[in-house]
C-alpha cells in the first residue's frame, strides 16, 4: 500500500489567487525538486500516510462546516505536490469529502487528470532547469522579486493570469516590489494583481 509523505493537513481559509477568501483544508505534502530561496516550508519533517489515512484526517477537519450541496476545497500543495499526487489519492478524496481539489504546482512534472484545479506557480527566472512542461492551467501566478523580468508565458494557456509580490522579510523592499507588481498590471491589465492575504490576516 502507497504512503505518502505529509508535512501537515489544516483547515483555514485560501489567501491568494482565484479563491482567495474560500475556506479550504490544506494538505501541504513534504519534498520539493527545486530550491528557490524564497521558499518558507521546512520539507525535512513528516509523516508518512496511506490515502485512506489522508483522507479521513481531511474529511474529519470540514464535517461540523460541511454542507452536501457545497464542494469543499481541498488544496494540495507543498513542496511540490505533483511528486507524489496519482489518481489513488485524489480518488479516496473525492469518496471521502464532496470536494474541489486543488493543485499549487511549479509545473515541471505533469499533473494527475482526476485534479480539478491548476494552479501554475513557474519558478524558471529563479531556478535553472525549471521551465513549465503544463501547457494549460485554471491559473497562472506568477512571483515577482523587483529583479527578473517578468515572462509573458505566451505558451501556456491559463484563464486567469496573476502577479504576486514575493515577500522578502524586508519591510522597504517588500513595499517597492508591490509598487512593482502594480505599476505592471496597469500596463498589463490581463494580470491581476494577487496578494498573500493569509498572512495580513495571521492565519495559516
């Protein structure tokens, strides 16, 4: 029986992108292949759990909440998710919670069909090697660090484009690369601009 590598399972509420806003439960899966420097999950702790296991921990999180005529969403990220995410997962998902899955991938390895939402997060201007192989998501959001250049990522097809402000822990810095991301969507106004809500707001 397949084990999976689980950094944590939480309930809390979507703070970027499309869904920002929606309450969703989280499955934050450990191990990445890439190393962006920016990045704020500690891979080396976890435990290792069959689907039905993930599932049922998942499923016990939204029951007081959970209304049959409304899909809950379940976002699973990482690390990168795609390394371990197959068809066996998001089946025992489905069965268990009336759920829409959601995926937070960097988009170098293809993603299981049985997902119902991509989110595409392209980490090549950061990490060599890491160019996108998904050629269609439900969305594209894009980091920017008020250093490299913003790609047009003509070749991937996305029904919704955002540019998000890459936090840096720099109270001045953080401040121009915002002034940034907004001075591009005014003149790219196919992006919209995404903000990481969840932490303004102190929650997970």
């Amino acid at each position: 029986m397949r084990q999976y590598a689980v950094n944590e399972i939480f309930y809390s509420i979507q703070g970027e992108g499309r869904n920002t806003g929606r309450a969703a439960v989280f499955i934050r899966l450990s191990g990445c292949n890439l190393k962006c420097s920016f990045c704020d999950t500690d891979h080396r702790q976890h435990t290792l759990m069959t689907a039905k296991e993930i599932a049922q921990e998942a499923a016990a999180l939204v029951t007081p909440w959970h209304r049959c005529e409304e899909k809950t969403l379940v976002v699973l990220t990482g690390g990168e998710p795609s390394l371990q995410v197959d068809t066996e997962l998001t089946a025992e998902l489905h069965a268990s919670i009336y759920c829409e899955i959601a995926m937070e991938t960097n988009g170098t390895r293809m993603v299981a069909e049985s997902v119902d939402w991509i989110t595409l997060s392209p980490k090549d201007i950061f990490v060599e090697g890491a160019t996108p192989v998904l050629a269609k998501v439900d969305e594209l959001k894009v980091v920017y660090d008020g250093i490299h250049d913003i790609p047009a990522y003509d070749f991937i097809e996305a029904r919704y484009r955002y540019l998000q402000p890459c936090d840096t822990g720099d109270e001045a810095r953080n401040a121009d690369i915002i002034k940034g991301c907004i001075d591009f969507v005014k003149s790219h106004p196919q992006w919209t601009l995404s903000l990481q809500t969840h932490k303004w707001l102190g929650v997970r």
